[in-house]
C-alpha cells in the first residue's frame, strides 16, 4: 500500500526509486531537520513519475507521532489539557459531597397594612475522614408600608477535627450584617477544643470552648470594638418522636477583659418531615439574640427574638 504525503506538511517529500531526494519547502524551520532524517531513514528509496512521489507501505501515523516527539521540548508524558466540561464536572463531583439544607420562609400582607417578610438559610457539610465542616448562611428581610424593619445577614463556617475518645480540636469563624441593631460588620474567630458526648448517626450533643476574639463595627459613624471573649458553644441534634426532631445551637461570649460586654445566641427549630424520604420538612424556628455591647454604644435594645415558620428541602 502506498500513501501520498501532502506537499507542505513536513517540507520534504522522499522518492521510491533511487537516492534522490525532492524539497518542497525551503522556508522550513531548523528545528524540523531531525525530524525528516528521520522519515527519510523509515522511507524505502525508488522513483516514480514526477507528478506522483510515493512512500510504499509507510505507517503515516506512527511516523507523524515519532516526529512529533523528536521535536524539541516534546515529551510522551505532556498532559492533556483539561476541557471544560470535564472541569464542571470535576467542580459537581466535589461538590456532591457536601449534603445541602436550604430553608425558606415568607409572609406578605396586603390592605391596611403592607408587610413583605423573607427568610432564606441553608447549611452545607461535608464530612471527609476524620473532619467535619460545616457552613451555615442565611438572613432574614421585612418591610412595613415600604418601610424597611428587618435587615440582617450571616455566614458562620465551622471545622471540626476529630481527636482520640470524642475530642475534637475545632476552628470557627462568624461574619454578620444587622441594620437594625446599628452592627455594619460583626466577625468572631475562635480556636479551641471540644468533646461529642453522643456521636450517633441519628443524634448527636457537643460542646466548643475555646478563646475568641468579635470585632464590631458600627454604622451611622458609631465607631468600633475589639474584644477578647471565651466562646462556650453547645450543641444538639436530637429526635423528639417518630417523625420529629430538634436542633438547638447555643453560644455564649463573655469579655474576657470587659465585665459589662455579654454575647448570646440561641436558635433552636423543631422539624417535622413531610414525606417518607424526609427530603421536605416543615420547621418551626425560636431564635434569641442578645449582645450587651449594642446598648452601651447606640442605645439601642440588646435583645431580639424571632419566631418563624419554613418549608426545608434537604438534599444528603
């Protein structure tokens, strides 16, 4: 079998009969000459009419890919770029192995009085050998007669890693927007330890201790803060009966310098499954917010309590 070779594609092209050789290209590149030493060596030598210049029983492909390797800085191992596609799939595939909770929740009113209430929340975990991380995000928004009574935003992210008999060494950190108690940022760091006094894969109870430090900022040029605090953080997932269950988080940050500056926080929800499968809930919520510090800066109340109803979709 004899196999034209394309005028252009190397330059150089060998004859059937005889030791002559025909150049096509003279503008090829230096770099190219081992590569044709090496397809004249494989060709075998003949001759044929000049309008046809034939290899006989020469393996294109094979020669194609020697010659492509004998280039300069070629290698055998060179990596395939990756598509986008198997990157997106790469991304879901990572991403799959988080389990995913989203809660929403809404209220409008019309006549009298205009309301528009929203709440969104979610929580995002993945547990890979012998470490947990969890994100927790939400925020709630209403406003009355287009006038705004309720703004606030969170993202709190928390690592838990697991030690020898139910220790833990954890890293948490917590970022907050509220309008409405004068907090234009409000973030916590802490590192500490912890202890799981049930780890079931149905329940669990666990406590966080550890030091911490909250910064504060304060809107309408109220200034900012910095203290040291002790975060005591407690935590329940617990099924109350058949079909029910309750979660509670609790978290208590006392100054550590400042006897007057106290942090608490409860949020607690009773959740109900809608179906069999448990992938639709219903979520009665009870959140206590208190924070001594608001007072002491922009007189403001120190305490918030919301009650909410939500419909939870959850994804394992």
């Amino acid at each position: 079998m004899a196999v034209l070779l394309v005028p252009g594609v190397a330059g150089w092209l060998a004859t059937v009969h005889g030791a002559d050789v025909l150049e096509m290209d003279r503008e090829v590149s230096a770099g190219w000459r081992p590569v044709v030493g090496g397809l004249l060596e494989a060709a075998s030598h003949g001759e044929t009419g000049p309008e046809d210049r034939l290899v006989p029983d020469l393996d294109v492909s094979a020669l194609a890919r020697d010659a492509l390797l004998r280039m300069p800085g070629a290698s055998s191992n060179r990596a395939t770029p990756a598509s986008w596609s198997s990157l997106i799939r790469r991304a879901g595939t990572k991403f799959g192995e988080w389990t995913r909770r989203i809660e929403v929740g809404a209220q409008v009113l019309r006549g009298n009085t205009e309301q528009d209430f929203v709440r969104l929340a979610g929580l995002f975990q993945r547990e890979k050998e012998n470490v947990v991380h969890r994100v927790d995000w939400g925020g709630r928004y209403s406003q009355v007669n287009d006038r705004r009574n309720t703004n606030r935003w969170f993202i709190n992210s928390t690592v838990d890693r697991t030690q020898l008999s139910g220790w833990i060494l954890y890293y948490s950190g917590k970022h907050e927007y509220n309008e409405f108690q004068g907090i234009d940022y409000r973030g916590t760091g802490s590192v500490g330890v912890g202890y799981r006094f049930v780890d079931e894969e149905d329940r669990h109870i666990m406590m966080r201790v550890g030091p911490a430090v909250t910064m504060e900022i304060y809107s309408n040029s109220g200034g900012d803060s910095l203290t040291e605090d002790l975060l005591v953080e407690f935590e329940l997932d617990w099924p109350l009966f058949e079909r029910s269950r309750m979660e509670t988080r609790m978290s208590m940050r006392p100054s550590v310098l400042s006897l007057d500056v106290f942090r608490f926080r409860s949020n607690t929800g009773v959740i109900v499954p809608l179906d069999n499968e448990e992938r639709w809930s219903l979520k009665l919520g009870y959140e206590l917010d208190y924070n001594s510090s608001i007072n002491l800066v922009s007189n403001r109340l120190p305490m918030d309590l919301t009650t909410s109803v939500s419909v939870v979709y959850l994804r394992p």
